[in-house]
C-alpha cells in the first residue's frame, strides 16, 4: 500500500470516514452514460443474454420452486409505493422528500430472500447449463426441466459448489446448488448469523466456519475448490456472471415502472440508494439500470460507518488494493450483509464512472429505519437492507446534494423525482430474530 500521509490526502472524505462519522461523498470520476459505456468490458448485450438463460431455466425453477409459478419460473420482486414512510421520515429525520418514494422489494425474492437470489442463482444456473451441454445432459430445443429428472440430479451430485459469505450469498447458493444435486460447501465468516448457517444445514449444506473476516473464508474456500477439478467456486469479487445475473433488475424495473404509469426520463429523474458489500449486487443493478435510464437515473450506494470497503476503493482509486482496517476501521457493522473488508476491484473498476455518489451508515440508524418501515408500512427488512433508507434521509442536510442537484440541473425537477430505496434482504429471517432486531437500541 501507499504511504499512508499520501492515502489521506487523495480525498478529504478519508479524513472524516477514519474518524467513523457518517459521510456523503459525490463521485467527481462521474461522467455521462454514453462515454461511461466506451471503455466498458460489458454491455446490454450480456445483460439480454443473462436474461434468455434466466428465461431458459424457468420451467426447472417453477417445478422446485411452485412459489415463482405466478410469475412463470422468473424470479422478481414487487416494487411498492410507501407514501407513510416517506411521511414519517420527513418528520422524523427532516428529510424534505418530495415526489414519489417507491422500495423495491428484493427482500421479499423468492428461494433466497435477498437480492441474491438475483446474482448466486444466475451464476448457479449459468454453471449447470454449461455442465449440461458438456455432457450431453440436455437434447436440442429440450425443456430445461428435464435438468429435475433422477439421472440429472444423480449427475449433479458428482459436482460440488464452494462459495465464501457473510450470510446471503451463502444461502442463495447454498439452497439452489443443493436442491439441482450439488455436493455444496459454504465457507461462513464470523459475521454470519446462527439462522443462516442452521437453515442451509437444513438443505444438507456443509457449512465451514471461520474465525475471520469475510476475506478469510472467501481464501480458504477458493483454496479448497482450486484443489478439486470437480468443483466449482462462485467468486464474489470478480464473477461476471454474478454481476449480469444482478443486473437483469434494469429492464425488469422498467416494465414495474410503465405498469405503475410512473415516468422516468429527463424531467422525471429516478434516484436509487442500494447497500454495498463487496459491490457485485449494487454495481450489477446499477449497471442494469443505466443500460436502461442512462443519466436519467441517479445510484448511490450506502456502506456502514464501520465498512465503506467501495467507497475507500473508488476515493483512493485503490479498490481492492486497501481495505477498511488500513484506515483504523474495524469492519465490523450489525449489517452482516455489508461487513466486507475490501471492495472489488472489478465492480469499482465499472462504477468509477457511473456511480454518483455514496452515503454512509451508523449501525444504530439501521433499527431505526427498520422500526420506522414496520410501524409505517409494515413491512420488515434486516438491518443490511435499512442501510438504503440513509440515502434520502441524508440528502436534506448535506451542502453536497444541493451541489449535485445543481450540477445536474435537477433542482427543479425533484418534484416529479422518483425514489427507490432498494430492500436486500428481510423475508427469511425468523420471527424470534426480527423480535429480536425489534428491541435493539
Ligand atoms: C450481499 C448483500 C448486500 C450487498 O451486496 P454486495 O454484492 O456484497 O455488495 C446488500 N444487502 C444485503 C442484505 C446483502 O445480503
């Protein structure tokens, strides 16, 4: 790493991010969607691609999974208006909002409860697909499920999928190897909650554990599987799969959007505030989204106080080249899903340009959000997925968002703004934990 009086003085929100306060950081490296897209190794066409494999699989889904029937085998979450909560967080927070605040509910995605049932699912399926025509498993123009039949699981089984997680991703990929037949290893960091690790050994998961960091058990699983020409790991930092498989969220958004006559466009400006871990989910959504609205939408992501590992990333421009720790940061956070040590550098590698901005979270906030949208709405979120709501409740006290209001052009258009904060994560957790997260001060 570079000397470190160097480090601190590329940004002044290093500074302030050491001492563990709460930042809002605008992206200077931000330039228009069309340049953004000239030096971009992806484009929609991965995405349309991600989309047909995802379409492909549906009839295997929908046989396993008769909860994604209604929706033909897809797997996609309701986008819903919260007009009380919007309500209740400009009094309670000052937050001045004004036109429409929409949650789009990814905490509420079948099979894995949280927004990776977008990427660890693809990226699962995308693997089977490739295993399948390799050996002949599937005929021309044959029906995916056919990939549910005896023989095939039996196929399956001489496979195994190893993938490193805080939690989540773990249970993504965990439920849907081990329902097509893969031997499956998670490799859990110290972070991960008992539920999550209880319900994947349901499913005959072999959950490893590890004392360290997320960083830790994503080194010793992909040590393990490297070891195995039979087995697969799902790497979370650099996996293009994983990141069109969460990218697909951009033309799926569109359509949710037109059915509720909500317009994006130029005078219509979409902002969307999403959690950040090591940045596949965020940066695959976000991607998907500027395909589709270009400069008409607006992403920050938000980190906790704790772990801003892509925010430290993209202010220095050293990605996964420094990490949290390196600036006296513990990167520990009560949001499991977000506690990541070091960003990757793959995903910052994309955002740098598209990105605008960042917010970050004190742990404490995330049960008040989370109190708030229960009272309000009721609807539940785990504390990861509360980080969202920092974004616009930030946005009224910031001398910076007036400042990327006006660069923009936008401040008279935030009347007809959209917003979404974009719920991680919630449905699966089990009702003596959401009692639990319910009491926490
Ligand atoms: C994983 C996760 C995120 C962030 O995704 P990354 O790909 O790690 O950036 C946000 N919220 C929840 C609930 C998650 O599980």
């Amino acid at each position: 790493m570079e000397n470190f009086s160097r480090i601190m003085k590329k940004d002044p929100v290093i500074q302030l991010m050491k001492q563990g306060e709460e930042v809002f950081w605008l992206n200077s490296q931000k330039i228009s969607f069309e340049k953004s897209m000239d030096h971009c190794e992806l484009g929609q066409k991965d995405v349309d691609e991600a989309e047909q494999g995802l379409l492909r699989f549906a009839p295997l889904i929908q046989k396993y999974f008769p909860e994604t029937e209604a929706q033909n085998g897809l797997i996609e979450s309701p986008l819903v208006e919260i007009d009380a909560m919007k309500q209740r967080m400009n009094e309670t927070y000052e937050s001045a909002l004004e036109g429409k605040l929409l949650l789009k509910e990814d905490s509420h995605l079948a099979i894995a409860g949280s927004v990776k049932a977008r990427g660890g699912i693809y990226e699962v399926l995308k693997h089977t697909e490739d295993l399948a025509l390799q050996h002949g498993l599937l005929n021309p123009g044959e029906s995916y499920a056919r990939l549910g039949e005896p023989d095939a699981k039996k196929f399956f089984r001489n496979y195994t999928v190893q993938v490193g997680s805080t939690g989540n991703l773990g249970l993504s990929i965990g439920i849907i190897s081990a329902v097509l037949g893969y031997r499956v290893i998670v490799h859990m960091s110290a972070d991960a909650k008992q539920w999550k690790k209880d319900l994947l050994r349901s499913y005959g998961v072999d959950v490893r554990e590890y004392e360290g960091d997320y960083g830790e058990a994503v080194k010793r699983g992909r040590a393990l599987s490297d070891a195995d020409p039979n087995s697969y790991f799902v790497d979370d930092e650099n996996s293009r799969n994983l990141f069109l498989g969460y990218s697909v969220a951009g033309k799926r958004l569109q359509k949710q959007l037109q059915e509720m006559h909500v317009t994006v466009d130029e005078e219509h400006p979409l902002f969307v505030y999403i959690p950040c871990g090591v940045g596949g989910a965020p940066g695959g959504i976000s991607f998907g989204l500027k395909q589709i609205f270009k400069d008409s939408v607006h992403c920050f992501f938000v980190e906790p106080v704790e772990a801003p590992c892509m925010l430290l990333g993209l202010a220095t421009g050293l990605h996964d080249q420094i990490s949290v720790q390196d600036i006296g940061l513990s990167g520990k956070t009560q949001a499991d899903g977000l506690a990541v040590g070091r960003p990757s550098a793959f995903v910052g590698g994309i955002m740098k340009t598209m990105l605008s901005g960042e917010m970050t979270v004190q742990d404490d906030k995330l049960y008040d959000y989370m109190r708030d949208l229960l009272e309000t709405e009721k609807i539940f979120l785990e504390p990861s997925a509360c980080a969202a709501f920092q974004g616009p409740v930030c946005e009224n006290h910031r001398a910076e968002w007036n400042e990327y209001l006006k660069e923009n052009g936008l401040a008279e258009k935030m009347k007809n703004a959209v917003h979404i904060v974009w719920a991680t994560g919630g449905s699966l957790v089990p009702k003596e934990i959401r009692e639990e997260y319910i009491h926490t001060k």
